[in-house]
C-alpha cells in the first residue's frame, strides 16, 4: 500500500491507499424530477486512502475517498431547447 499524506480540516494525517476492486454492480440511484426529468447518478471509485490512527465515532477506521459523479437526464420534450 502507498503511503500518502492527506489534509483534513487544515491538519496534515498519514494515510495509506487501500487497493480495491467493483463488483461490476454500480448502481445507478435515480430520481424523479418535479418538472418530470429523470435524473440518474452514480458515483465512480477512483482510490481509497486509510487515515491512520483516525476513527470514527463509533471506531472505524476514517477514508478518504476520489471518486467521479456521473449523471445523466432524460428530460421532457417541453423542456428541451427548440432548433
């Protein structure tokens, strides 16, 4: 595991990457829009790093997480721009 340092709060912590893989079922979370667009987003795992000596509340250990949002409308006619 890469070592790295992460800033959190205005506090420098060592953090390690922790390797891991999808199990190939990113879920899209879909929305209902009053204006009646569907919305669907997911997010995409880049790397995960382990904060050492930081815990949650309830004693997990504390991550840090880059990851890319994706999203995707289907919007009505109506509101689609016209030409």
């Amino acid at each position: 595991m890469a070592k790295r340092t992460v800033n959190i709060g205005g506090q420098d912590f060592s953090a390690e990457e922790v390797e891991f893989e999808s199990d190939g079922a990113e879920k899209w979370n879909i929305y209902a829009l009053h204006d009646g667009t569907t919305l669907k987003m997911k997010a995409v795992l880049a790397n995960v790093l382990r904060v050492n000596g930081q815990y949650a509340p309830n004693g997990d250990p504390l991550y840090t997480v880059n990851a890319q949002i994706v999203v995707a409308t289907t919007a009505p006619e109506s509101l689609k721009k016209k030409g």
